[in-house]
C-alpha cells in the first residue's frame, strides 16, 4: 500500500546499535513512517540493534565481506546506485562524517545536496563538518538544510561557517510501554551511556561520588554501559576504596527499568548533543543532576524544578549537588514531580512536527 503523501525518505546513519545518535536515527525513522513517509535506512555498519521503521540496505554486510579500498570504492557505488534508483524526495544523513576526500565524494557525487539534510548531533562539530571552513561551506554550503539537535549546535554552525541553511530540532523521546520494574530496595544512583572518558567525564563523576555523603549513606553508584575506558575506570575505583559502593552493570539495550528505580541519574559530560539519557530518565520519572556542559543540558533541565545544573569540571559542585538532592527532601520530590511533564513538548507528536516542516 503506497504512504500517505507518497514522499519517498532515505535516513543514512552510522548504525543502529549501541549509542544515542543510533537510538535517535531509529526512533526517527519510525516517527517519519507512522506519519505516512516512505522511509529507507542505509546503515554503514553491520550493528542492527534498535528497531527502525522501513526497508533497510546494510552497507555493514558488504564491509564485513571486504573493507579494503576496493571494498569501500564498491560500497559507495551501491550507494550511489540506490539512492539513483530510488529518486527519493530526500536524504537525511545521520552519520558522523570524517575523512575529507570520503566526505567530499559523499556531499557533491553521491548525494544531490538540493534534497539533502545534514544532521549535527554533537557540539564537537568536527564529528560532523570540516573544521577548515572553506571546506565545510564547500562541503555543505548548498546542501538542502543541516539540521542541529539543539540551539547550540545551530548557532555554532552558523557562526563558524557563515551559513544561513541551519536549524535545529530536537531529538525525540520514546519510552518501552511496558516497563518492568526493579523489585529491588537498594537506593543507588546511575550513570548511564558510553564509557567514554574523553566525553563522558566519568573520572568526574567518581571524584564528585567520593566527595559526597552518598557512600556513608550507603547509597551506591551504578554505571551502566560499555566502552573502552571500563578498565580505567575500575582502577579509578580501587584508587578511591569505592569498589563496594561502585558496580559496573555493563551494556543494556532497555535500560528503563533501572533508570526508572534510581534515586537520580548524573551527567558529567565534557561536551554532548542532546543526551537521550536526560530527556530519557525525566520521561521516566527520575530526576537528573547534570553538569553545564555544551551542549543541550541547559536547553532540558530548569534548575531546581526537574533536576540540578551545576557547573562543569567541579567534583564539589557535584559533590554538593548529590548531597542536596539527598538531605533536602522537598526539593528532590518537587524535581521528580516536576520530571515527567518537564520532557512533554520533545513527544513524537511535537517533534514530527517540526521535520514536517521542512520535508515540504
């Protein structure tokens, strides 16, 4: 059965597992097909992890088989191929883009850019653009529009590179229906995300948990996640004399029922998007301590009403942040009242919205 306005979308993303652009690419997908697009995936990578919406071709199956120049000279041709064969109305890139010749070759060969969207989802832009600026307006300059997921983004694009084809629109939130829950007593707190810790800064959550009343309380610290610091970080905490108090949950695909059993989660990033895992743990119903970090934090949490936004690279700060949301109970129960309905206008109805807009 043909969709309802016949406009045929190719959504390219990195892949579809692990991470929150992922998580975001796939819920994307899914938000522009229940609104009646024609929706294609192209993944990069062979991780197919989070449901989508839409036919799928996995450029992932054909690098596994070869990446070799070759290989990756045939990936482009197949993708060029398809996107010909299929004339979509649009393409909207999701993938992180670096490698220059790589990236030229996308954005004026392969690509037409009059019907391309350009996504942006980190505040470190030379994931995502040039960061020689002739290049990225070469680039990027006569592409359709470059979609940022936060203000910020957008008007950091627009200042570095003197483009007026920039907007931003944020990423959407999307919960399980049915949560099952954590039975369990035990008070903790999460961090939850990518074990990272050029980006996520876990080093500072440890020091801020040291600093805090929290292990006297016997209130543990939970890390959900995995990536390539997790043995650094465990060292980290045998340094500190935590390793009763600190437990490292590994990787959860569904993490709901655990954020939702949280006293709080804590985001110490040095930079980000627009984490998922705020807007995420506030649909729950779990309020959020968050340091000021670029960006997104400060375009989600209202200070003192659905969490706390301290400032960056501050153990104390987060120190004394944890403290409050434990000693002053009226404050933290006026944050968690205040979590679910802090996070309505970034619901799939709103957000569909805003890309409606521009898929005109």
């Amino acid at each position: 059965m043909p969709k309802a306005n016949n406009k045929k979308i190719c959504i390219v993303v990195m892949s579809l597992g692990k991470g929150g652009a992922e998580r975001s690419s796939g819920l994307l997908s899914k938000m522009l097909f229940g609104a009646g697009y024609d929706v294609y995936v192209v993944s990069v990578l062979n991780n197919i992890e989070f449901p989508y919406k839409g036919k799928l071709l996995n450029l992932g199956e054909l690098k596994d088989k070869n990446d070799s120049l070759l290989g990756r000279l045939k990936r482009l041709h197949v993708l060029k191929k398809y996107l010909k064969e299929h004339s979509f109305d649009y393409v909207i890139d999701n993938r992180t883009r670096i490698g220059t010749i790589k990236e030229i070759i996308i954005s004026q060969f392969i690509y037409n850019p009059k019907n391309t969207i350009y996504c942006i989802r980190s505040y470190n832009l030379g994931l995502y653009i040039h960061s020689n600026r002739f290049l990225g307006r070469l680039m990027y300059g006569n592409a359709y529009i470059i979609v940022g997921v936060s203000k910020a983004i957008a008007k950091k694009v627009k200042e570095n590179y003197n483009l007026s084809n920039v907007t931003s629109i944020y990423n959407v939130v999307s919960l399980e229906e049915n949560i099952i829950k954590d039975n369990t007593n035990e008070k903790y707190i999460l961090f939850f995300g990518r074990l990272d810790d050029d980006v996520k800064n876990l080093s500072l959550l440890l020091k801020g948990y040291s600093k805090s009343s929290l292990p006297t309380h016997n209130i543990k610290l939970k890390i959900l996640g995995e990536g390539k610091d997790l043995e650094k970080l465990k060292k980290q905490v045998e340094t500190l004399k935590l390793a009763s108090r600190i437990e490292f949950l590994g990787y959860n695909p569904n993490p709901s029922a655990v954020v939702e059993s949280a006293l709080f989660t804590v985001l110490t990033s040095r930079y980000e998007g627009f984490p998922r895992s705020i807007i995420e743990s506030l649909a729950i119903g779990t309020p959020v301590i968050s340091v000021d970090c670029k960006s997104g934090p400060n375009e989600i949490i209202q200070n003192k009403s659905n969490g706390l936004l301290i400032e960056n690279n501050n153990p104390d700060a987060l120190a004394e942040a944890m403290n409050r949301f434990i000693e002053d109970k009226e404050l933290y129960l006026h944050c968690k009242h205040n979590s679910k309905n802090s996070v309505a206008h970034f619901t799939k109805e709103n957000i569909v919205k805003e890309w409606q807009s521009i898929l005109k």
